[in-house]
C-alpha cells in the first residue's frame, strides 16, 4: 500500500508489467527450441545451454555486487541473455566459449553501460559477435543432427559455397531436422515462441513482420522468384530467432513508431547484403547489431512534433 501512495515526478503510470514478468515470458517462449536444440543435438547442447545461463546469472550477480547495486538476477533477464547466447552457438562448441561469451555479454555490453535497459546493443548478438570474431574455428564447425553426429555443413553455408549437396525439403527446414545453432534449427518452434510473445503483449508484429517481409520480398527479387529458395532462405539460419527474439530488445531498438519501421527495412536490407554479397553465409547477427547502433540516429529523426508551447 505504502508504494500505491508514493508520490514522484510524471508520467503517472501504473501497469501490471514488470521485468520479471516480461522476461519470464520471454523464457518460455524459447524453451521450445531450446529443447528441441537438445533433442536434435544431444547432451552437449544441454551443457552448453546450461553452461551459458548459469554463468549469465553468476556474472550479473558478481557485477552487481561489485557495483554496489541492487542485485536482480531473479528478473530473469540474465537468463535470457545466456539462453539466447548458446542457442547461437554450435553444438560441437567447447565448453569454455558459452562461459566467455556470456561473462562478456553480461559483464561489457550490459553491465558496464549501466545494466538492463541501458545496453546499445543486444548483449548475447555481441557476444556472438565477439566470439566469432575471436574464435572462427570453434563457431563454424557445425554437426549434423542425431545421435552419431558428424561434422556438416548449414544450409546456408552450402548455398553460399555452392557445394554439391543435396538440399532439405521445406518440412525439414521448417520442422529443424537438419544442422546449425542449437536453437535456430526448428523454425516452427521459434514462430511459435514469437506469436506466444505477441499474444502476451510483450513484443510487437511490427518489427518482426517488416524484417521478415524486406527480407522475403529482396530475396525473391535476387532469387529470379524462386519460392523454393526464398522460403529455404527465411526457414534456415537465425532469421525468425533474430526477428522474434533480438530485433525486438527494448534497450537496443527504436522508441519510435515511424523509426521502428525503418529500423525494421534496414535489418532486412542488410541481411539480404550479407547473406548474397558478403563473404559471410549468415548476415542476421551483423545486420541487427549495426541497426542497433544505428537506433538513437533513426530515434533522432523520426520523434514525433510536439505539439502545442510558446512560439520561438
């Protein structure tokens, strides 16, 4: 009651949602592909999955600490960043780099801009990104699904390599009974994760959709309108993880309405760049990070008019 009646500055609002409830939908929803990451994949993606959330949770704790901060580890957003960070990873992955690469995600991108809502960017994509850059071998080398896995090649690493291999069908790609990160492979589960997401009113279709559309709409045009190809492109690497899960960071995206569509274009241009024209098979994880530096810039320019106020 004693809160109820605690009077500060405005904006009055008050709202049932808090952190915790947020981020623990967030959870949820990525469970699904998370799980089936370990079905596909075995006991080394659940180590890593493991791995890589408890030390998301163990380093927010420790630089909270060291801060002199409030320590808010049951927020759960510290889950999310380590569970998002290994379903990025591959599974053949050692078992040091999800430690490294969530220590940094916490301790560098979000701790020390100032902890959750303060991060410029989405701390598990940049320490991907760190990782991929530090590490290349250990973050390319993929397996192939089941129990006797061996050493495969993406789908899109054939594709951008041109290799003689024969591709899954659609229902392989959408189902994810095929190779990659742990938790990108079943494009279904992370769809559905996303419209559990929207139903709970924590992201909004906006983003996800425009991404997705640019994307879809690029591709057909390069492809020569090749559906087969173009629905390939959308079901296989980090697209819907990147569009559901990332895009849609509060911290790291636009506030405004009019510079969320254009940050939305943007991700979907620069992945199609990426994925056709760079060097690199998988463009999700780089084309999201530069939109997120890019935010402040597109918040800048597109606030809306204030209405009303003396005249200059």
């Amino acid at each position: 009651m004693e809160s109820r009646l605690r009077v500060s500055s405005s904006p009055h609002i008050r709202s049932s949602e808090s952190t915790q409830r947020i981020m623990r939908d967030v959870t949820i929803a990525l469970l699904p592909a998370a799980a089936f990451g370990v079905y596909n994949f075995g006991m080394n993606a659940f180590i890593i999955l493991a791995l890589s959330v408890l030390t998301a949770v163990g380093a927010e704790a420790l630089s909270q600490k060291v801060r002199g901060v409030e320590i808010t580890v049951s927020d759960f957003s510290a889950v999310v960043t380590g569970l998002l960070l290994a379903m990025n990873l591959p599974s053949s992955a050692p078992f040091w780099l999800p430690i490294v690469g969530s220590a940094f995600a916490i301790i560098i991108v979000k701790q020390a801009f100032g902890g959750l809502g303060h991060n410029f960017m989405n701390p598990a994509l940049a320490a991907r990104a760190m990782l991929v850059a530090s590490w290349p071998v250990q973050m390319t080398t993929w397996t192939s699904v089941g129990v006797d896995s061996t050493s495969s090649a993406t789908v899109l690493g054939i594709l951008k390599e041109g290799l003689d291999v024969p591709l899954p069908s659609l229902s392989s790609a959408l189902i994810g009974t095929m190779g990659g990160c742990i938790g990108e492979t079943s494009a279904l589960l992370i769809i559905l994760g996303g419209l559990y997401l929207i139903y709970r009113g924590v992201i909004s279709i906006k983003i996800p959709a425009i991404y997705i559309g640019t994307f879809t709409v690029l591709t057909l045009i390069i492809t020569g309108f090749d559906v087969y190809m173009t629905v390939l492109q959308l079901l296989a690497g980090g697209l819907m993880l990147g569009a559901f899960f990332m895009a849609t960071d509060y911290a790291s995206s636009p506030i405004s309405p009019k510079g969320q569509i254009y940050y939305a274009i943007g991700m979907g241009v620069l992945t199609v760049i990426i994925r056709f024209y760079g060097g690199y098979p998988e463009g999700v994880s780089y084309s999201i990070l530069l939109m997120n530096v890019a935010a402040p810039l597109i918040d800048k320019f597109t606030k809306p008019h204030v209405f009303g106020g003396a005249k200059k």
